[in-house]
C-alpha cells in the first residue's frame, strides 16, 4: 500500500487544481513552496471568513408605534400588521427576516439600518411569534440574530361593570342620585386590566382593577349639579378596549344662598323657595352672615342656627345635629347684620338624601303660581357678570308668588341660589364665571310652582359641533359662490379648506348646508337624524323648504346667524 502524506507534492497539486491555483514550485533551498497565485487564494479565503464573521445583526426591535398598550417595551400588540427593524454591524446589504422559523421577507440595510412592515395580506394571527434576522452581503451570510419574542393580542376585555361608589351613593342606592359633588365610581373589570373613566364625553382618568378580584375604584373631580354621563372602558395590556358601560347620575350637591341685604329686611324661607318641588329639605353646612333662625314649633321659639362650617362627614353621611337640619315643613328665617348691604352669600346648603325620608308632595293645581314667562340669560360679561329677567306667571294659582327662586350653575360648576322678594323680575349681575344652567320659579309657603328651566350645555354643544369648515373640491372654486359646511375633521386631503368662526356676519353667502349627524337637539324638535340644517345669511336666497328646515332648528338657527330668520 502506498502511503501519500498531507504535504506530498501530488497531493497539494491536486488541492491547488480544486482551487484554481498553479502546482508548487521548489525553492531554491529545495523546499516547495506556494505559487504566488495560491497564496493569493488564500489570503482573499482568509478575508471572506474574516468579512462573514464581522458581519451580524442586532436583536430585532417592534416599532414603538406597533408596540401598542400602556408600555412600549413589553413586545405586546394588538397589531397584526406590525413594523419592525433594527441594525447591522459589517458590510451587509439586506436582511433575512425569519417569523416562527419561516423566511418572511428579504429587507433592504440602508446605513446599517432595516425597517419592515408586515403586509396585510400576511397579517400574524393571534398568539406568540418568534421573529430573527440573518445579515448578508454579495451571497455571504452572517449568524441569525437573537429572537424577538411578540405576542399578538386579538381578543378585547370584557366589559367592566359600573355603579356610584358605596360612599357616594346617598339615599336610595342604586338610584343613580348624589348630594357628593365629587363622587367615586366602582366596578368590576378583569383583573389588572386599566380603566379608563370619561365624564361627559371627557377623559378623567385612569385606574387598575384588583389583580386578583378586579374591582376598582375611581374618585372624579368635582361636578356641577346636574346629570352626567359617565362611561368606563377596559383596557388590556395590549390596548385594546372593551365594550363601554355608561351610567347617569344626577349629582345634587351643595348651594349657596344669595340674599339681598340692602334694606335690613328679614327673611323668612322654606324649603319650596330655595330647592323647589319634591325635595325632602336641606342642611344648613355654613352661615356666612347675618343671622339663621329655625321655627320650632315644640318651644314655640326660634332657634339660631351655628354660624360655623359643619363637620364634612356627617353633612355626607346626613347626620349633623337637628338644628341644621331643615325638612321640608320646616321655616327658616335670616336676619341681616348690621352693615350687611348688598346681594352676597347668606349660607350654604345642601339637600337631604335620605332613604324613606319623607318628600315634600306636589301641591295641588291652582294653590301655587305657574312657570315664569320671558325668561332672559344675558351673556356672561368679564366684571359684569350675567343679568338674568323674568315676567310673572300667566297661570297657575293660589295668589302671587310672595318670592322668587333663580337657581343658577355657573361653568366653575358652583351653584348659587338667588331668592328675590315678588316685586323683583330680575338679579342684575350673577358673577364669576358664564351660567350653564339656570331655574327660576315661584313660591309661597304652601309650596313652589313649576320651574322654567334652562341649559345652555346642549346649545354650546350644538355650537362646539358646528366649528365648521367651509370646503371646495378645487382650489379654484370660489368657496362663496359654493360652499358646505361639515362637521370638524370631515373634509378630505384632496379638499381645500377656510375656517370660519361661528357667529359672523357673511352677507355674501348663499347658504351652508350643515350636513349634521344625529344629535339630541334634533330629536328633541321633532327632526329625523341627519337631517340638513340650512343656515342662510340671506332669507330671500332660500326656497320655501329650506326657509322651514332652518325655522324647524331654533338652536342653529339662533347661534350661526342671529336675527336673520
């Protein structure tokens, strides 16, 4: 058998031949050496190892944007159609992309950099994907990455019950009634999922339910008197919602009594004149000044009520001291200090919530004055304030009213309750803020006559939601001698745009077409959802039918173009 060794000169010429190289040469020293192309060969295969080896990639991120939910680095989406990129070290041109050990995609490296979006058509499904790249350059590959983990979310959470907060919710629980004018709200939500809590449209805050039983507890800022409209929606980690729970509550806090000092006159006061119809009585929490005297009958005396601020717990939990206690039957009276002049806070209330606690009955027909007539809001003017006028009832009964209640709630969300002698038609200046809401009504000790009621919420509403756009479909149509108004945000890129405010005067134009959608306003004139409000700063350019359209909506009628219909 004949024996080749590793460095037989028939041996490297055929590794020479396989390589491409010419056969060795002897030196002169008679040692066989590399022909210059051989060495040559080995040093460009040396450099490609060298190249690969320096050549790899950086561990794939998930774009922020796609990383959705409250945290940004928990690879946790709800995106199925996710961006991911990342970086290169070494000369590579490209990317690898592998998802769950399949080739994905081959991607582009621009300045050591790849981006790359899953398309639609691949959209991942639900569940855990594994995600690597492989750098390569002219057919060398690098070493695959490290593997991101992503884990796609498809399923929304449950949605989270909603109710008043045990402490919050006076009186008859489950009512959906408060006198806490800062109420908690409670519900039940999968466990550590976030919930998110709107009042009136507008976000509040955010809190996470129990990870173990999924209560959770939410305690909003304060809310004038009135009805609101709370929602709450659970959020899962990957940030998708739930279906949204929404409850009303009418939250019917604290007042403060206005009273007129000026002619040192003493007041005497019922429960009718300062809440009006069907309420079981009040609380008085503070005396501001003068003096608050209560009848009782027993002792056939008057009795001064504490001028001090009532402990905020029992005023809560209705169980201050009788003698701030006022039912519905009982008689009050203020008597001015002396150098009181003036209309300004006489004292606080805040009304009984009791369960089972008696209501004051709705009087019988005829024995008490009818709604008030002509009831004017002025506008809210800085230093001012707001002038509020009335004419007296055209119906009802029982004599004439002996005072007048103007209960008004101003955009700071405080309520303020004006009590004027029946001679007067009017309180001359409500400050500190615009009114939202405001009742006027009549009263005498046998009780109160219905209230004329106004809220300017649903106006200003209706007027938010006209901040409209005037739009062309071209640039070089004149927006006057063609214009629509839409809604805010409607209008497409391809369209141009000029903004009008509300209220103005444009003579010129024809009309708008305002192409609402459904809204409360609409329904409550009588008006079929979407129906076109035609608003025309020019009656006699309009046909018969639109001329109705608009007469048939008094809001937007009377706040985009007063005085013109």
């Amino acid at each position: 058998m004949m024996r080749i060794t590793l460095d037989s000169p028939a041996l490297i010429a055929v590794r020479n031949w396989l390589a491409g190289l010419q056969p060795t040469q002897r030196s002169r020293g008679g040692r066989r050496t590399a022909s210059r192309a051989k060495f040559r060969a080995e040093q460009l295969e040396k450099r490609t190892m060298l190249d690969a080896a320096a050549m790899y990639a950086n561990l794939p991120d998930l774009a922020d944007a796609s990383d959705t939910g409250s945290s940004t680095v928990d690879n946790l989406t709800y995106d199925r159609t996710p961006t991911f990129s990342g970086s290169v070290q070494g000369a590579a041109s490209q990317v690898r992309l592998r998802i769950d050990g399949v080739r994905f995609a081959v991607v582009p490296v621009i300045d050591f950099k790849w981006n790359y979006t899953v398309p639609a058509e691949d959209a991942l499904v639900a569940g855990l994907h594994k995600i690597v790249v492989r750098p390569a350059a002219a057919g060398r590959v690098g070493s695959l990455s490290g593997e991101l983990a992503v884990n796609v979310v498809t399923t929304p959470p449950a949605a989270s019950t909603l109710i008043l907060g045990p402490q919050s919710d006076s009186g008859v629980r489950g009512d959906g009634q408060t006198i806490v004018s800062a109420p908690a709200f409670c519900g039940f939500a999968d466990p550590g999922q976030l919930v998110n809590v709107l009042i009136d449209g507008v976000f509040a805050g955010q809190v996470q339910s129990d990870a173990r039983t999924g209560a959770w507890l939410f305690e909003s800022p304060q809310l004038a008197n009135g009805v609101h409209d709370v929602t709450a929606t659970s959020v899962n980690r990957a940030g998708l919602e739930s279906d949204a729970t929404s409850f009303a509550v009418t939250v019917n806090g604290p007042r403060t009594v206005m009273l007129d000092a000026s002619n040192q006159n003493t007041i005497e006061l019922m429960a009718s004149h300062l809440l009006g119809r069907n309420s079981q009585g009040f609380v008085v929490t503070q005396v501001h000044r003068g003096a608050l005297q209560k009848w009782l009958p027993v002792q056939n005396a008057w009795k001064t009520i504490p001028a001090r601020a009532a402990n905020a717990a029992n005023v809560l939990n209705q169980t201050t001291a009788k003698i701030r206690t006022i039912w519905f039957d009982d008689l009050l009276r203020w008597m001015p200090s002396r150098g009181d002049v003036g209309t300004a806070p006489a004292f606080d209330i805040i009304p009984l919530d009791k369960a089972g606690g008696l209501t004051a009955r709705t009087p019988v027909l005829g024995t008490v004055p009818g709604k008030v007539v002509d009831g004017v809001i002025g506008g809210y003017t800085q230093g001012l304030g707001t002038t509020i006028s009335w004419k007296d009832p055209t119906s009802g009964g029982g004599g004439q009213s002996n005072r007048y209640s103007v209960e008004v709630t101003r955009e700071d969300g405080k309520t303020l309750l004006y009590n004027v002698p029946r001679t007067v038609h009017g309180v001359a200046s409500v400050e500190g803020g615009a009114v939202i809401s405001a009742r006027i009504w009549g009263a005498t000790k046998t009780g109160a006559g219905k209230a004329q009621a106004y809220d300017f919420l649903p106006a200003a509403k209706a007027r938010d939601r006209l901040s409209y756009t005037l739009t062309s479909a071209a640039s070089f149509i004149d927006l006057k001698s063609k214009a629509r108004a839409q809604l805010a945000n409607s209008p497409t890129g391809s369209q141009s745009t000029t903004s009008l405010p509300l209220g103005g005067s444009y003579s010129d134009l024809a009309y708008l077409e305002m192409q609402a959608v459904a809204d409360p306003a609409e329904a409550a004139q009588g008006l079929p959802a979407g129906t076109p409000m035609i608003i025309s700063s020019d009656t006699s350019k309009l046909t018969p039918t639109q001329l109705a359209d608009l007469k048939a909506n008094p809001i937007y009628a009377s706040h985009l173009f007063p005085g013109t219909v």
